[in-house]
C-alpha cells in the first residue's frame, strides 16, 4: 500500500486504485469510502505530525495556566496596595467568581474581600452587598467583616450606621486603631468637631506616639479657632519627628496667630528660622514669609516700647533690633531674588516692600 501511495498509482474508471484493496473492503456503503489508515493510525494522504514538535497544552491545563496567572494578578495588586488597579482587580475577581473557580479555599476569601473593597472604589454597591454576605456567613464573628460592614455603610452615604459600627468595634477591642480613626473621620466630615476633638483625644490618651492623629487633632483645633491647643498638638509633633522643616513652620504660624506680648513672637520668630534650617532658600517660602511678617511685628513692638506707650505693663524681654533687620532683610532678598511665574515678580516686591524694617 505504501509503495502504491509513493508510486502515485493510477485509479481504475470504477474510482479503485490500482492493486488497492478490494472494493468489499473498501466500501460500506453505495457513494461512501471507508478511510484507508497505515498501521500507525494515520489517515492516507493526510500530512503526519513531526514527532520532534513541542505538544500543544491540552485545555484543561490552559484553563489552570489562566487561573494561576489571575490568581497571582490579583496576589500582586494585593501586596502592592495600588488604588490605580481596583478596575483589573474588580474585573478579574469578577470572572472568577462567575466561573465558580475559586471554591472555598483559603486564598478565595482574601480575594472576595479583595474584590469587595474594590467594588467599593468603583460603586458597584450591587456585588460589594453580594461578596459582604458571603463573608459574613463564612465569618459570623469577625471583627474584620464588621469592619467591611462599616465601609460599606460609608459607601453607600450611611454615615450614622457606620458610626454604630465602629462605636460597637471599640468598646469590643480597645485596640482596635483602624475603627476609631474611621469614626473620628466620619464625626468631621458630619459637621461634629467637638466630637470628633473628644474621640481623637481619648485615642491619643491611649497612643501618645502617633504624629499622624497628633497633627489631624491640630487641625481639628485650628479650625475650632484654639490656636493655643493646636501649639501644643505640634510641640508633640516636633517631638515625634523634629527633622521635619513644616512642623516648625506650622507651629511658628500658630504662635504668630495667638501673639499678645513680644516674647511670643520672638518664639515665633525662633521656630520659623529653625524651619529654614531644616529647608533653606526660596524652596521654604512658606517659612520666609512668616520671618519677613514677625520681624516686622516684633519691630512694631519695639517702636512701641520706644515711644513709652507699651500695650502691656509686664517687661518686655531683651531685643536685638539689629539682627531683627538683618533676618528681616536676609528674609525678603531670598524672595525677591527667587524665580517667580511671569507677573508674580511685581506683586512680590510690592508686599517686600511694605515689610521691610531697615
């Protein structure tokens, strides 16, 4: 059969090749051929496979390639903490989830919650409600569920259930940072300052070494308008972190603010040139400009103290006036000379020129 196949043997007029099998065996049926195979199984006149070539993966293990590439896909967004990837993520979770293919392994809960905060982030409150069930019914207990629970209640603008939710969090463990801070948060964005004032105090009760919630009660107290309080918020920022150039601009701002005598504003004066040690030149705008304003204070308290008419009876501590206008100087030429957008260079001498004191 080969040979005649090598051969290229001629066909008979009745369709049989010449020295083929016999027609009995070639045919079934009237119009229908049975098709001839070699001994290997390979069809006649049909190109063989090379053996040398790679095998092609069958589709089950196409499917578990798939599967552990989204699975790791999702593992990675999860350690990174990018927001930018909740869409991926969402829609990867999804697919999986619609396929049945997670089960009820360990790794699938992390990717429901995964999922579900995702879900969040993009509003689909409809799956985010779905995937809460689900782990509420797997985790009846769980502090960290409740907490989802409460997200949930952010998302979907129930600011006061959501409150109740890290209220009943705290009083079950006093530990829990993640609940209080979302509370206080959720206390000032409702208009209640003086509770979230009270709330963030009795944490910082707790936690003394927390700059962060050291410096959101600051602002708390600066937008109450107790600048006294929002000093002293930043000493214990300074404190935390005394290598930081806007801490000590922050607080000269709000000794600046309280004033009253003379040593206040020295102090001032003292705590923005301490911010422009820790960040020189134009770059610290923000800290020139304060020493340009509170030399020229403390040189209107000198004046008055010059004049015999002092606002207070108490003694004015001891001021050198030349240095008060060389840091006053040294202050506005930074500014002056600074690069500025086009236009901005008029305006700025303008206002040098108002506080200069030489």
């Amino acid at each position: 059969w080969q040979r005649q196949q090598r051969r290229g043997a001629a066909t008979t007029p009745g369709g049989t090749a010449a020295g083929a099998l016999p027609s009995t065996r070639a045919h079934t049926r009237a119009g229908h051929r049975r098709r001839i195979c070699d001994p290997r199984g390979h069809v006649a006149g049909s190109v063989r496979p090379d053996p040398r070539a790679p095998r092609q993966p069958s589709a089950s293990l196409r499917r578990c390639t798939r599967f552990s590439f989204a699975m790791d896909k999702l593992k990675a967004a999860r350690r990174s903490g990018d927001r930018s990837a909740q869409p991926a993520a969402f829609a990867t979770g999804v697919e999986l989830l619609r396929k049945r293919a997670l089960g009820n392994a360990a790794e699938s809960w992390d990717v429901r919650e995964q999922v579900f905060l995702a879900a969040l982030d993009l509003h689909e409150l409809e799956v985010a409600e779905s995937l809460l069930k689900e782990l509420e019914t797997q985790f009846p207990e769980s502090q960290r569920v409740m907490r989802l629970r409460g997200h949930f209640y952010e998302a979907s603008a129930q600011p006061q259930e959501a409150i109740k939710v890290y209220a009943q969090l705290a009083k079950l463990s006093a530990t829990n940072v993640i609940a209080t801070k979302r509370k206080v948060s959720l206390l000032q964005a409702s208009n209640k300052p003086i509770e979230a004032i009270k709330e963030l105090s009795t944490y910082l009760d707790t936690y003394q070494a927390d700059p962060e919630a050291w410096k959101h009660l600051a602002l708390l107290y600066v937008q109450a308008g107790s600048f006294r309080n929002a000093a002293f918020c930043l000493e214990e920022v300074i404190l935390c972190n005394p290598h930081s150039f806007l801490s000590f601009a922050a607080y000269a701002e709000c000794l600046f603010t309280v004033g009253g005598d003379v040593g206040t504003m020295l102090d001032a004066r003292r705590n923005f040139c301490q911010s422009l040690v820790k960040k020189a030149g134009p770059a610290n705008a923000r800290a020139l400009w304060g020493l340009a304003v509170t030399t020229k204070a403390i040189q209107g308290y000198l004046d008055e103290a010059a004049s015999n008419k002092p606002k207070t009876k108490e003694a004015a501590p001891v001021v050198d006036e030349e240095e008060n206008k060389r840091l006053s100087a040294k202050a506005l030429d930074e500014l002056c000379n600074a690069r500025m957008a086009p236009g901005m260079d008029a305006i700025v001498k303008a206002a040098a020129k108002k506080l200069s004191i030489a």
